[in-house]
C-alpha cells in the first residue's frame, strides 16, 4: 500500500483526523478520497464527508470490491449519525455480505452493529436484540468492542435493565481506553450518564419524586399497579394493560391513580378526559360510559367503584397505586426526547422513530421552535433540528483494512 495512505489510515485509527487530512487533503485517488470522508465525517462536517465517500466509492474500479463495500458501510454510518434513517438497508446487507465472502470481519461486524443500531433508533429493540446476539465480541478489536459494548447498553436501557447496561458500559470505558480514541471514550462518558440522571417520576399520594433508571426497574417488579404514563399502560408485576390508543381511558386511569386511595369528584374527571371547564349533563353521561370501558379494561388489575362525589380505584392484588411519569412533561416531550441525544434529526427520520407522519412531527417542531427549546439550521431535504450543537462524529469507520497489532 501507498505509505501516505497507510500513515493516514493509521493516524485515523488513532483517533486522530486531523493528522489524516495533512496527509491526504490535496490527493484525489480513491483510498485518499474514502480516508478523507472519514476523516471530515470525525471533524463533523457530515455534508462534505457523505459526498467524500461516495466519490471514492465511484473511483474504485469494478475490481475492488471490498473498497467499495468499505464505503458504503462509511456512507451507512454517516447516514446513521446525519439521523438519515432512511438509507437503503439493502445496500448495507450487500456491503456486509461482500466484506464476509472475502474475509474482512471487522469491517463486516461493523456493518452488523450499524444494523443493529438502525433498529434501535427506530424501536425495534427486540429484533436489534436478536441481531446483537449473534456477535461474539471477544476477537473484536478495542474500538469496535467498545462500540459493540455501546449497543449492549442502549438496549439494556431501553429494556430497564440497569444492572446490565451498567456492566457494558463498564466494559466499553476499558475498550475505549484501550483503544486510545479521546472521542470514543467521550461518547462511553455520555453514554454513562444517562444512567445517572432522572429517567422518571413517582407520583404517589400527593408526593413527587424523581427516580433513576435502577429505581424505576425495581418499581415495575415491586407488585405495585403503576399507572404508566411514559407508555400508557397500566401494570402490576404480572399483567399490563396497554391504554396507548384510549388516551380518554388513560387520563381516567391516570387521575385515579394520582388521587389513589382517595377517590376523585366527577368534575375533575371531565376535565382531565374531556377538557372540559363545565360539566354539563352531557359530559356526565359520557364520563359514566368511559369508567366502564376503564373498568372492563382493567378488570384483571383493578376496580372502579363509584362513590358519592366521584370514583375510585382499588388493585386487586397490588397494595399500593403509582403514577410513573416523565421527568418533565410537556405536549411535544416524545420529540425532545430523540433531539436530546444532541444529534441533528431531520423531520422525516423523527417520524420515522416515532411512527407518525412527518407533518405532525413538522408542527411540533415548529411549536418547539417558537418557545425556544429546538433549532433548525439548513433548508428544504437537508434542514435538520436540535436542541444542542451537533456532536462529533465518536463512532469508528473502519473503512481502511485492519492494521497490525504492533
């Protein structure tokens, strides 16, 4: 190989970009192109990157197969972190099959945890699971074994299981550190401290209080009924109810768990299901008619009995009534929850993630934006939000061949 090219490469796989670029930045061959799109791509000029990639992809001749399916995984990665979550996965599979027929696993296992990150932006976390599984990361390198213990984690957490995402990431510090990359270990420090920072809140009777991660998977094992309000369901620790498409039913359930053991006036019930001011009639008949689809729906957990100003709720087998709420709470709290993460999302990929269309995640945008708590910057198909700067580019491209362990 050129020496330029593998000085580059191994000043990239140091973790150092800026290094490549002195190196390769006034060459137009197809391995300097690939080396500089990643390199840009760690700087965080994902724009310029993407079309790096493709133009080294365009120059590898027929012949180079494997170049060509390292680039497309480079494409896939940048796509991943641009939030272009509507890149052909097909493609992806193509690469990946291409690098294990000629014997390049690390690139090709790279490829699978791209995969396997795909689906756990979009939700799909029982399929991204299976996928994971089927890696064995003991031959991995440092950097990928960490990027791998990296997904360990995400999904863990998804799942609430504190205990495990805190062990991966135990294991992708000492990868991180390992490998010697200060972004990659910076990304596992993020990572981490999701952990530690409120993942909801306990309303119980009459009191508030903030819970971690650790805190609330022992909640939902505790035998408690937790009216759930992160994800509309209402459980105990042997059945859940999912309440996600009866939101009038929810709210009911929601009041009444807040209010438990004390039962809550008629009133206040039309008013958190119906907002309604004023109780007409009308209201009261329909209030009556929605405490009995609750009630047929929570039969197996709960009844709703009638008292003289209101209803009540009372657990069949639970001693105690919860409301699990989100740390704070507002109409567009499902969309600041994705920006969070401080990458820049387009509105096509929230509503992906979501599952909902683009114009309703457009107008939350939007009402976002007028109070102030998201950004834009761009137009049309590359206009992207957020609430934080756009991060670095911390995951590995390993677009260049292994090199060896010196």
């Amino acid at each position: 190989m050129d020496p330029l090219i593998t000085a580059a490469a191994q000043a990239l796989a140091a973790g150092d970009p800026l290094g490549t670029l002195n190196l390769v930045a006034l060459r137009d061959d197809a391995p300097a192109l690939a080396l500089r799109g990643i390199a840009m791509a760690r700087l965080g000029d994902l724009v310029r990157a993407k079309a790096l990639v493709r133009r080294a992809a365009r120059a590898f001749g027929p012949k180079e197969a494997v170049a060509r399916a390292r680039c497309v995984v480079a494409e896939a990665e940048i796509a991943l972190v641009s939030r272009d979550l509507g890149w052909p996965a097909k493609a992806l599979d193509a690469a990946r099959v291409t690098l294990e027929e000629h014997d390049d696993r690390v690139n090709a296992t790279h490829a699978r945890h791209l995969e396997v990150r795909h689906l756990l932006l979009i939700g799909r976390l029982d399929e991204a699971e299976r996928r994971l599984a089927e890696l064995d990361p003991g031959p991995f390198p440092p950097a990928l074994r960490a990027a791998h213990e990296l997904v360990v984690a995400g999904i863990a957490m998804r799942h609430l299981r504190a205990k495990t995402a805190r062990a991966a990431l135990a294991r992708a510090e000492r990868a991180a550190r390992h490998a010697g990359i200060p972004a990659l270990t910076a990304e596992v420090e993020s990572a981490s401290l999701v952990l530690n920072t409120p993942a909801a809140r306990l309303i119980a009777r009459g009191e508030e209080r903030l819970l971690l991660l650790e805190e609330v998977e022992a909640l939902l094992t505790s035998g408690a009924l937790v009216v759930d309000a992160c994800r509309h369901v209402v459980r105990d620790a042997g059945t859940a109810v999912s309440l996600a498409r009866r939101p009038v039913l929810f709210a009911l359930a929601r009041a009444l768990g807040e209010a438990w053991p004390a039962d809550v006036p008629r009133g206040t019930l039309v008013a958190r299901a119906f907002r309604a001011k004023l109780a007409d009639e009308s209201h009261r008949a329909r209030l009556r008619v929605e405490v009995g689809r609750l009630r047929t729906m929570l039969r197996t957990l709960a009844d709703v009995s009638a008292t003289k100003r209101g209803f009540a709720l009372a657990p069949r087998r639970a001693r105690e009534v919860v409301v699990l709420a989100r740390p704070v709470e507002e109409e567009h709290a499902a969309v600041l929850a994705f920006l969070a993460d401080g990458e820049a999302w387009s509105s096509s990929a929230l509503a992906l993630a979501l599952g909902t269309s683009q114009r309703t995640v457009q107008r939350a945008l939007d009402s976002l934006a007028a109070a102030g708590k998201v950004q834009s910057f761009g137009r049309g198909r590359a206009r992207r939000w957020t609430t934080l700067p756009v991060a670095g580019f911390t995951t590995v491209l390993l677009l260049p061949a292994p090199l060896p362990s010196g």
